[in-house]
C-alpha cells in the first residue's frame, strides 16, 4: 500500500486533487476558526454588497457574509458527497458480492433490481424519490445514494465472478474455509481497487447531483448554507449581484475537480488498464 | 507401517462439456497407500492426476466412488463434517504464485489455516507461524512481504507451511515442483523427505516428471487418459516395467551419461482426446503390441507378483511381442 | 452464416422481450412509490377550504380508497387500454397533454444536445488521440477535465452571466429562435461531449497502438491513410453505444438547462410538479421518460449487436 503512495506522488494531478480535497476538508472540520462571520447572520441593511476587504466574497441578498457561508457551506457538501459514496458502496458491494458468489435465482433477482433501478435517468429517479420522501438535503442523499447503487453491484460482482475461480481461493477451500470467510477475506479485498475507484469518481458525481437537487429546490433548504442552494438563491440577481452566484458555484467546481483530478491519478496507479 | 491410510475405490469424475461430449478425466480408479509411504503418480498432461487429487480432497465433487481416509468415509461427509475432516487432508499446488492471496503477506497467509479452525489466539498463532516458517526454512524476517517480492521456491515454501499448519495426516502434492528452477527443485523435494519423516506424513506426489518421481516416491502408479496402466514399487517398475506406455515412458528419460544410450521407445499416432472414450484399452491407438481384444475390451489390473499390478491383456495372455 | 443470422435475430428477440417486463415493473413501481408520498391528492385537488365530505367524496370518485393492488390494476388498465394516465392537479386537463406541450422543447434540446456533443466529441476525441502528447492533445485533456468537473446549472448560468447579461450577445430565456437555442445547447452538450471525447480517445489510442506497428513495419508511406480509415470505423462502434449510455446525463443536463434558462420543457415541468405534489403529472412524466430512454437504449443494443464485427465477416 506504500508502494502505491509512492507511485502517486509522481502525478502532479494527482496531487493537485489531492491538495484541493485537503484544503476543503480542512475548510469543513475547522470552519468556526476559519468563517469571520455567523453564516446565517443577516444584515438586511448591506444586501448583495460586493466584495470588500470586511467581507472577502461579498454579502447575499440577506446580507449573509458569502465566504462564512461557502465555508460552512463545506460541509454540507462534502457529508453529502462522502455520505452517498458510503452508504452506495457498502450496500451495492455487499449486492454484487452475494449476486458474483452465489449467482443462481438470488444473484438473477438482485442483478434485475439493479435493471430496473438503472432504467430510470438517474437525476429523475432522485427527483422521484426526494418527491415522495419530501424535499431536504438528508433526502437528496438518500435519494442519490439508491442511483448510485447499481453501478457498485455490477462492478463487484463481475469483479466475484472471477476471483471466485481463482486458485486461491481453491487453496482458502481446500484449508477448510467457509463460504463467508471466502467471500470477506479473499474476494472482497482483492476487489477494493475497483471500489476505490468508483468511490473517487463517485463522490464526485454525488456532490454535483446533491447541488442540483438543492438547486432546484428539493435538496438542502434555506436557510442551510449549502453551495447548490446558494447558486439558485442568487440567480435571481445575476445581473445585480453576480458574485453571489460565482463563488458559490466556483468552489462546487474546484472541489469536485479535485476528487476527479485525484480519481484519475488513482485509476492510473491501481488500474492502468482503465486509462 | 503397513495400514493403508487412504484408500480410493472406483473414483469416476467426468466432466460435461456438451450434451454429448463428456471428458472422463478419471475413469474408475482404485489404490491404496499405506501410512507414511508416498504414492507417485506419473502421466502425461491430460491423463487425469491433477484431477484424482482434487477428487480425492473433494475440492472437485467425484461423480461416483469411495475415498476413505483413516477409516472415514470421505464422500459421504456433510459440510460441516467435511472442514473438520480438511484438517487431516491437505493439498500443495503446482503454482506457487496463484495458489498465495496476493493481498496478504506471509504472516497471514500462514496464520490462515489456524485462524480458520480457530487454533488459539492471536499471540499463539504468531508463534506458531513462526515455527513453521522455520521447519519450511524461511527466516522470520520474511513474514512481512507479500507472494510478488518473493521467488517461487519460496513462495511454494509458503504454501508448504500452509498445508502443514492443520497438522494433517495425509498431503496431496500436486506437481509441487514442476514449475520451479531444477536448482530449487531438489530443495524443495529435500524438505518434503525430511519433513515427511519429521512428522510421519503420506504424500499422493503427482508429477509428469519420472525422474523427480523416482527421487521421492516409494510406489509408483502410471496412469493414460484417465485409468491406472501399472502399478509397482519404485525399483520394480524402473527395473522392470511391463507395461507398453511404462516402457516408452522410461525409455524418453534423458541419460547423463554419454555411452550408456537407451533405446528410445516412440509412441505412434496422435494422442486422443479423453473424450467419450470408446471401449477397449485407452493406449490401444498408441501402442505397439496391440492387438483385436485390445480394442473391444477394458484389460484389468492383474498381480503379476510383488504388489506389482499391470492392465494389459497381452501381457495377462503371457503372449510373446511385450515386455519381456 | 444462416445459422449466425438466425441466432443473431433470436438473441435480438430475446432483448426485446425482457423490456418488457422492465417497463412494466417500471411503471407499477413509480406508480406504487408515489403513492406513498405525503399529502392526499383529493385534498391538493379541492384546495385547503374544501370540506371534508368534498374530499372524501372525490377520494371515492378518483379510486384512493380502493385497496392499492386494485388501485394499480385501474392505472395499468387505464394507461394500456385509453392511454389514459390521469389528470394534473394543476392544469385540470389529462397529463398527457401538458405532457406533449412539453415534451417538443425537451426533446430538441435532447437532440442538440446528442448531435453537438457526438460530433464533436468524436472529432476532438480523434485530434486528442492522432496528436498524442502533443500541446493541443494536453490543453483538449486540461478542458475536458474542467468540462466534466463543471455542474450544468453553474455553467449555464455562467453563460448566462457573460453572453446575455454582460454581453447582451444573447438571449436569456425563451425557446424558438436559434439564438434561445444556443446557450442551452452549449449547457447540456458540455458533459457528454466531454466524456464521448474521452472515450474516443482511449479508443482511438488503443487502436492506433496496434495498427501503427503492424503498418510502420510494412509501408511507411500510407501509414496515417489507413490509420484513419481503419481506426475511425473501429472508434465509430463504440460511439452507439457511448450515445446510450450518455441519456441520463443528457436528461439531467436538460432538465437543469431548462431550468436556468427558463425554457417551457418536461424536465422544468417536472419539478414545479414536485413542488405542487402533481403526483399525476410526475408519475406521467417519470415513466415516459423511462420509457423512452429504455427503448433508446434498446435501439442501441439492437444496433450494436449488429454492428458487431463478428457478423460482418461474410
């Protein structure tokens, strides 16, 4: 596992992912020392002021100071983003493991449940279930999460299919192991490079649709300080009062640019064949 | 000394591979081996000895037959009985690199046997692995590093360790050597020797390679395309081969020697598949004495003395033109 | 070949046959899910004054209170039988109509949206590959990772901001002249096209590699000519089926451009379904939709097991 810390360090991309990716968790964890203002403290007289040396990107339509908001506002993008990865991963790997080990009518069932989740557009599914479940962010993400499932249950379980048969597993057999002990120690690490890799791209794509949701309304609500939210909350006033809009909307771009730019270089290293 | 400790009757293991073919990779087999000898079983590839002794270990499920180890019907254990009864019976594969997780290191792949049945705990296992990578000759220092920073004959070393860990009584060696250097050949087949004295074990050696299996086995079974053509203790067979494949076998061993030249025997025909065999001896298409019977009937093992068995019918018929 | 015909056609068939069940399972599951949401359609329909008898006298008339197996059979017999999917809240009229007001807008956005980006996806993509390493191969490579890390609903209104509003090149809102149909089209080709770029440079590489030493051994000379014939029809087939697998980002990408630009498509009547709780609508909108990528999808499996080179060789 050094050895692949090794090798990474040499993709400047990589590293410039995962420099971007540090600095917004970092952002997140130590947003009270970091923020100047409360982030919902409103200050109706200073509406949509523009940037200032008082306050670095501005006040929105509420006199919030923007920069406490976007920093705040980390960490309802990244939970999002790291929450639907978790909860996908588990449950769909945990799908495709038993569907790859067992196959059969239980592996059929699972796999044709991961069709019909697939034959919906992703984002109308999510829009579908965020409308029963009613719009929120902690919605949106279960929401996103289920959308996310399948692509980690085909994967591990074409990933099973194969190692199944290898000749280690044989061996792990022929020592008198159970079907769980095969499943958990031997096939699910050897198939964590494939995870990994989803997980990467995936949270990527989980910040971007959780921002959209909330930009349409059906995700994190106001007043929440989450960076989707704040966009819509500032296309009213593109034209007045742009920078609303701008920095909210910069700081989902470079955050997922770094979990792209550092799922890359990882994809490289894991799996150069993926390129 | 002379219990038998395995005994197969009749092993069939056929394999499928279209409604009408099915590939009779073992085709009712029987022998026995007594404790603390070791079997070898030669043949070209495809005869079936790679898959007796998967059969054997009920890593592959026989079609049909008996295997009973230590008195204990194999086959006809449950599956929970069947993990206990793995601890007796273990297994070294031919490849020492795919055999090996290659996401663990040395100390859990060694570890694994004894976390499996729950041996005792973590410290004790510890301990326990290191002693074994000591008996196999691998120093402790090693234990961290994984299966792809090591050599084959230390990776087989590992998987060595492995079999030995549950203590069993009975190890199937599957071509164990075949695919390291012939420098770590010799040192690998020393340390099963020693380590089948040090811990009273009875090995089924399976090897293509008749000079390996003369090194190391005390009884020696020849098999083509699924059936047993001879059986014999070791000098017997090499003095005294009496089966045509036996004797062609024996004559394409490489002789160090410059003048002592062997005659070479060379098989005619193709070699046929194991499919849907036809009735009859499976080397009649090879072999030189054959005969009209040869083709309609199946010969069986006869004594011909000395525990030496032959399956020919020429030679049960003491016709001239074999052998002898 | 007969033979490969025949199983081709079965196999075909086969495809065919399991959507079905697919898109049935579909539409009893969005029909089951919304069915479980908050708020009771009669009462959304009658407003927040009606009396309770009103209510529950509309609750009869409409089905609500049948138990929900035989609530599902009325809407599956309803849609197969009259193509009847029921009536919006909002508008009062059969959803169906609001839906074809809609769908016209969607589905051109749709179709700029798949032509810009497989043109010139494909395009970029095989400039990317042919110039490997090269300055224009690198800063295609930079873009792309900045096209596929940008949400649609930023850049859109990004582009907004800087052609319509600081500009005034363009329109802001609105569909019907091509000027309206510009930025929006720019907004949901950009991460498609990002990715059919990307996908058909791996391809092209993959191919090159392979044919470049076989022909730099032989003739030197007309090396780029059958580069490009030979690998172009290679890059082509998976392009089918990249355009499959491209429909559910194009959906988003629509349903957000219509947002942002306020154009009178399903996707934004979708959402203001959302906030209204015009489950009828929504309902209507999501299993249309679902069908129509699902058939897509099978046209392009359809199409890709025809294409397949294996069938080719005569």
């Amino acid at each position: 596992m050094r050895m692949i810390w090794l090798r990474l360090r040499r993709d400047k991309g990589a590293l410039l992912g995962l420099f971007l990716v540090t600095v917004v968790v970092l952002m997140a964890i130590f947003a009270p020392l970091i923020a100047p203002y409360d982030p919902n403290a409103q200050n109706l007289s200073e509406r949509r002021s523009l940037p200032s040396s008082e306050h670095l990107m501005g006040q929105d339509t509420y006199g919030r100071d923007i920069f406490s908001r976007i920093v705040y506002g980390s960490r309802n993008t990244l939970m999002a983003g790291i929450v639907c990865v978790l909860i996908a991963g588990v449950i769909g790997s945990f799908l495709g493991l038993i569907a790859g080990f067992y196959e059969g009518k239980l592996g059929n069932l699972i796999m044709r449940s991961m069709d019909v989740v697939l034959a919906y557009p992703y984002f109308l599914l999510a829009i579908l279930i965020v409308a029963v479940l009613s719009p929120g962010l902690f919605n949106a993400i279960v929401a996103v999460s289920i959308t996310t499932i399948p692509s980690y249950a085909r994967t591990v379980r074409s990933n099973t299919l194969v190692l199944k048969n290898s000749l280690f597993v044989e061996a792990a057999r022929a020592l008198g192991s159970t079907n769980r002990w095969i499943i958990f120690k031997h096939i699910l690490p050897n198939s964590m490079a494939s995870i990994i890799v989803l997980s990467t791209v995936g949270v990527a794509t989980a910040i971007i649709s959780t921002a959209a949701l909330s930009y349409i309304g059906l995700g994190a609500q106001p007043p929440a300080p989450e960076w989707g939210l704040m966009l819509s909350e500032g296309r009213s006033y593109l034209t007045s009062a742009p920078h609303i809009s701008i920095f909210s909307g910069l700081s989902i771009v470079l955050l997922v640019l770094g979990f792209n730019l550092f799922g890359d270089g990882l994809r490289d290293v894991l799996d150069p064949r993926l390129k | 000394m002379t219990k038998p400790l395995l005994e197969v009757y009749n092993l069939v293991k056929h394999f499928q591979i279209s409604k009408e073919a099915a590939v009779f990779a073992v085709d009712d087999v029987s022998f026995t081996i007594n404790q603390g000898e070791t079997l070898g079983l030669v043949g070209e590839s495809g005869c079936g000895k790679t898959t007796i002794g998967r059969a054997i270990l009920r890593l592959i499920p026989p079609n049909s037959g008996q295997v009973v180890l230590g008195g204990t019907d194999v086959l006809a254990l449950s599956p929970e009985e069947l993990i206990q009864m793995r601890k007796r019976m273990q297994i070294i594969f031919q490849d020492p690199f795919s055999s090996l997780d290659p996401r663990k290191n040395i100390m859990k792949l060694i570890s694994e046997p004894m976390l499996i049945h729950q041996l005792g705990g973590k410290k004790e296992i510890a301990e326990k692995t290191y002693k074994l990578m000591d008996l196999v000759g691998l120093t402790a220092d090693l234990s961290g590093r994984f299966p792809h920073e090591l050599d084959g004959g230390r990776c087989q070393r590992i998987g060595i360790a492995r079999a030995l860990a549950l203590k069993p009584e009975f190890i199937v060696c599957d071509e164990p050597v075949s695919a390291l250097d012939v420098s770590i050949q010799a040192q690998i087949l020393n340390l099963l020797q020693d380590l089948q004295q040090e811990m009273n074990l009875t090995y089924l050696f399976i090897s293509h390679n008749l000079a390996v299996v003369k090194h190391i086995s005390s009884r020696i079974i020849v098999m083509y395309l699924g059936k047993i053509m001879e059986i014999a203790e070791k000098d017997e067979l090499f003095d005294n081969p009496l089966h045509p494949y036996t004797q062609a076998l024996l004559s394409a061993i490489p002789v160090p020697t410059l003048d002592d030249k062997r005659e070479r025997i060379f098989l005619s025909g193709d070699v046929p598949t194991p499919v849907n065999p036809p009735p009859g001896c499976r080397f009649v298409k090879r072999c030189r004495f054959a005969q009209a019977e040869c083709f309609a009937e199946t010969p069986e093992l006869t004594d011909r003395g000395n525990g030496h068995f032959v399956a020919c019918s020429q030679l049960s018929k003491g016709f001239g033109g074999c052998a002898q | 070949m007969k033979k490969k015909l025949v199983k081709t056609l079965r196999r075909i068939g086969l495809r065919i046959l399991q959507t079905i069940p697919l898109l049935l399972i579909v539409t009893i599951l969005t029909f089951i899910l919304l069915h479980f949401a908050p708020g009771d359609p009669a009462q959304l329909m009658l407003g927040s004054d009606a009396t309770p008898e009103k209510v529950e006298a509309l609750r009869d008339e409409l089905g609500l209170n049948n138990p929900l197996h035989i609530q599902v059979w009325d809407f599956l017999k309803g849609i197969i039988l009259e193509g009847d999917f029921g009536v919006s809240f909002q508008s009062r009229r059969p959803v169906v109509e609001d839906i074809a007001q809609t769908l016209p807008v969607t589905i051109q956005l749709s179709i700029i949206g798949i032509i810009v980006s497989t043109i010139v996806g494909v395009l970029v993509g095989i400039i990317s590959a042919v110039r490997q390493y090269s300055f224009l191969d690198n800063a295609i490579r930079v873009i792309v990772l900045f096209a596929v890390s940008m949400p649609a609903f930023w850049l859109g209104l990004m582009l907004l901001l800087v052609f319509a509003v600081q500009l005034h090149l363009l329109p802001s809102y609105g569909w019907g002249t091509w000027q309206q149909m510009i930025l929006p089209g720019i907004t949901i080709s950009t991460f498609p096209l990002a990715m059919i770029t990307r996908m058909t440079r791996s391809n092209m590489l993959e191919v090159i590699r392979q044919d470049y030493i076989r022909t730099a051994r032989a003739k030197g000379l007309s090396a780029n000519k059958v580069i490009y014939r030979h690998a172009l029809r290679n890059a082509f087939i998976p392009v089918v089926t990249i355009i499959g697998l491209q429909l559910g980002v194009l959906l988003t990408g629509a349903v957000l451009a219509e947002t942002v630009f306020a154009l009178p498509g399903l996707g934004r009547l979708v959402i203001d379904s959302v906030y209204a709780r015009d489950y009828p609508l929504i309902r209507a909108a999501v299993i249309y939709i679902a069908f129509i990528v699902t058939i897509i999808n099978l046209i392009v499996d359809v199409i890709y097991t025809l294409l397949d080179p294996r069938i080719e060789l005569h």
